[in-house]
C-alpha cells in the first residue's frame, strides 16, 4: 500500500507515511492470522455506520429554538417545569428492572446513541459549531480546572497509595461555587433559574467522585453524561447542532480536566477492577471513541497495539488517546493490565467494535446494580412511578460508602445473585484498589531503588473477569 493510498485531508505527510507502512505490515500479516476463539468478530458482519452531521462554522452563535422532543429525548421549558432535588432510587434488582423499562432510561441509551452518532468520522481536531451555551459549559470546565490547581494534594501526612485527604477541599470548593458556575449558562443565569441551577448541580457536582471514599468510577462519568442529558432537555444545548462539539470539546475536556483531578488526589478506582476491565476510570470515551473511527478506512481496532500509531493518530481520536494514556502510567502489555481492550482488538472492524461498546454500557453500566444504584433521578430524570400490580417504591437510605439500602434492610453489599457486583464482580465498594497513578510511582521507586521485585510482574488487575463482546 503506498502512502498515496491514505487520504490526505487532515493528515501531515509523516503521518501518512507511517499510517501506509503500517497498515501494509498489517495487511502482510493478517493473511497469516488466525482470530483467537474468543474474537467477537469471527461470526459477526459489519455494522453500517451512521453518516456524521456536516460541520458548521466555530464561531459562537446562539442557541435556536427546539421541537418538544428529538432524538427520543422529551424537552421542557426551564420556566413551566417543577424542579426538585434529585435523590438515589435504585435499591434493589426489581427497583433495577423498572428503571429499565422506563423513559429514561430510554432517553439516557439514546442521549448515548445520539452523541455516537454526531462524531462519526469527526476528529478532536474539527473546527466544530460552538454555541454559546456550549462556550459557557467549557468557561464551567476551565473554571472548575482553575479550583484543582489551588487545590494541592496534602503531603504533610505520611505517602498513601490511596486516595488523598485533599480531594475533599477540591469537591467542598466545587460545591460552594456550584450555583455560580451554572450562572455562567446565560439560560439559567437570573433568579428565576435557581430551582433548576439546584436540580442539576447535584449531576454536576457527582461528576466528580465520591467524596467519602476518594474514588471514582464509571457511575460518575455517567452522572456527568446526565447533567449533559438535563441541559439538552432544559433546550440549552440542541443535540442536533450541538452533539459533535458536546463530546469533542465538552466531554473530552471534561476527561482531560478528570485526568488531572485523578492524577493529582490519586483517587482509587471504583469497585475491585475500575470499569470493568476497560479503563480503571473511564467507559464513554472508548464507546464515542469507537464511534468516532466506526468509518474510517485505515485504521483498524488492532492499531492500539502499535505505539507509533497511536502516538501519531491520539491528538485526532479518543479511542486511541486513552490508549495513550493506558500505556503512559502502566507497564507491560494491554493483554496483562487490559485484557478487555486486547479482546476487543481483535474485532475486525471499528463499527463492529462501537456496537459491541453501545451493547456493553448498556448491559455493564446502565443495568448493573453496582453502579444504577448511584444515579439520580429528579424532574428532569424521573424515576417512574409504580404500576399496575406492582409495589410501591421501597424507602431508602444511605450508608457510610454513599450506597442505597432499603430502609429496614441489612446495610452489607449482597446486591446480586452469584459471584461478585451482580453476579460476578465482588461488592459495591470492592476490594480497595490503589489509583494507578500511586501504583506508578510506587514501581518507579521501586526501579530507581534497583528493586528486582518489579521485573516481569504482572500488573495489578490483571485478574480482571472478561465479558463475551459480542
């Protein structure tokens, strides 16, 4: 394959240079390759990838005016609304099963489906619409960026490979500029806006870990994808418009700023093995991340394996910037420390991969207890109300980990039937694991101190349970 093979839209020549003979080595050797048995991609067919939005001027504009639903998502107007301080509801598997069948768990898959669906074939470096309101949410990020910076870990105590005390100054600071933060948002900035400033603070201010336990996880992430959601809903943002700059500039922002935060209190993982094996933080980057290469010509999911590859093409695509990262703070293989994104590298295509993902969160976040347990529900996101025949909700209350008991019942962590978080995970909180931040600079100590303990050990995680991605 010669370089004059690889589009040149958006690309320096080096790295079309480097993308052809790689991609022809790979070419070379996928004729002598047999997929392992367990590749989700040996019995599957391509999926069709959804065309991408065409790109607008970067300029700031307003928002416009939106229809009362779209994208399956049901719009209301910020002054007719009755806001309410959103509470936890999700206590038991059968609480569980009628959030599933609800709406909003349905407009939470297609807030999830449709963000997908805006990035595919965009790159992080698009010029993209930016609305006002979309202008104002990053002013919130690069504000709540400037609050961790005066925010210095404490080292006064003794080194911890677990989180560190100071974590809570930086999450008590965001929660006492909370209110102002959302004023930025010219929608919600008057007075008259201030029930709904309340409803929404509580997502925002649960993006940001847990205070209690100085962790983080993917319900987090996910409480932050809510507080996107109510601002779609609230008709601030127009997901139509607005969705490929919601997860190339909103999102991404937010991970990079998350990056830091974890970085800097080394906030342990959340649950015994982070995001279930893909990341020990994050899901939604990897997922929109996959969307975002589902048509790409070239690059195939077993690029991640080539450090060149992904060093060239991270600045473009999540995906392969959270790769960058994985392997920047651990050590030895993907297949030792992320068995899952190895398994998952062997899938065929991107398109095929960003099924599988939209599949996965669906069944491994949005209905596992574990997490479920975590989310919010308020007027925006409302937790439906009993039917026929069915019994009334179960009062609830919250325990010393932050976690959802029905009153009355045992506060101890048996939420699912068999092994582990629902059936094969262990408990809520998990087996403490330390952040891999901490895990790092334990190793390089351990390096510079000549320790040969550290040669050819098998990272911590690497027990983490593979799920069948198909």
């Amino acid at each position: 394959m010669s370089a004059s093979l690889v589009p040149a839209t958006g690309y320096s020549e080096p790295a079309k240079d480097l993308l052809a003979t790689k991609l022809q080595q790979i070419s070379v050797q996928s004729k002598h390759h047999s997929p392992s048995p367990h590749s989700a991609s040996t019995q599957a067919k391509d999926a069709t990838s959804a065309p991408a939005p065409p790109s607008s001027s970067s300029s700031p504009t307003p928002s416009t005016s939106h229809p009362s639903s779209t994208h399956g998502i049901a719009t209301v107007s910020l002054h007719d609304a009755s806001f309410v301080v959103p509470t936890k509801r999700i206590v038991s598997q059968a609480s569980l099963e009628r959030f599933k069948n609800s709406s909003t768990f349905a407009e939470i898959l297609s807030f999830i489906e449709s963000c997908n669906s805006s990035v595919v074939g965009k790159t992080l470096e698009d010029q993209l619409h930016t609305s006002q309101a979309t202008s104002a949410v990053l002013e919130i990020l690069a504000q709540v960026r400037r609050l961790l910076q005066q925010t210095p870990a404490d080292h006064s105590s003794s080194s911890s490979r677990f989180g560190n005390p100071a974590f809570r100054t930086f999450y008590a600071k965001i929660k006492s500029e909370n209110d102002r933060l959302h004023r930025l948002i010219p929608e919600l900035s008057d007075d008259a806006a201030r029930a709904a400033r309340d409803e929404l603070g509580f997502y925002f201010q649960e993006s940001w870990g847990n205070e209690k336990r100085i962790d983080y996880g993917s319900g987090m992430e996910l409480n932050f994808a809510c507080w996107l959601l109510c601002l779609c809903k609230l008709q601030v943002f127009d997901l139509t418009s607005d969705g490929p700059a919601i997860v190339l500039k909103v999102f991404w922002t937010y991970i990079q700023v998350m990056r830091e935060v974890q970085s800097t209190y080394w906030l342990e993982p959340a649950g015994s093995h982070g995001v279930w094996g893909l990341d020990d933080y994050h899901f939604l980057p990897f997922l929109w991340g996959a969307g975002q290469l589902s048509n790409h010509k070239y690059l195939r999911p077993k690029s991640i394996h080539d450090a060149e590859v992904t060093d060239e093409f991270a600045s473009k695509f999540m995906y392969l910037a959270c790769i960058q990262f994985i392997n920047s703070v651990k050590t030895e293989s993907l297949r030792w420390h992320s068995p899952m994104l190895d398994d998952i590298s062997s899938v065929k295509t991107w398109s095929k991969v960003n099924e599988g993902m939209i599949k996965m969160y669906r069944a491994e976040v949005l209905l596992k207890l574990p997490i479920a347990q975590h989310i919010f529900f308020g007027s925006l996101l409302s937790y439906p109300r009993a039917g026929q025949g069915e019994e009334d909700d179960e009062a609830a209350e919250e325990d010393e980990h932050g976690h959802i008991h029905a009153v009355g019942q045992p506060k101890g962590h048996a939420h699912g039937a068999g092994e582990g978080q629902a059936a094969g995970w262990g408990d809520c909180c998990g087996i403490p694991i330390p952040s891999v931040f901490a895990a790092a600079e334990e190793d390089k100590k351990k390096r510079q101190a000549g320790s040969a303990v550290v040669q050819g050990q098998k990272p911590f995680g690497s027990n983490v349970r593979r799920i069948p991605f198909d």
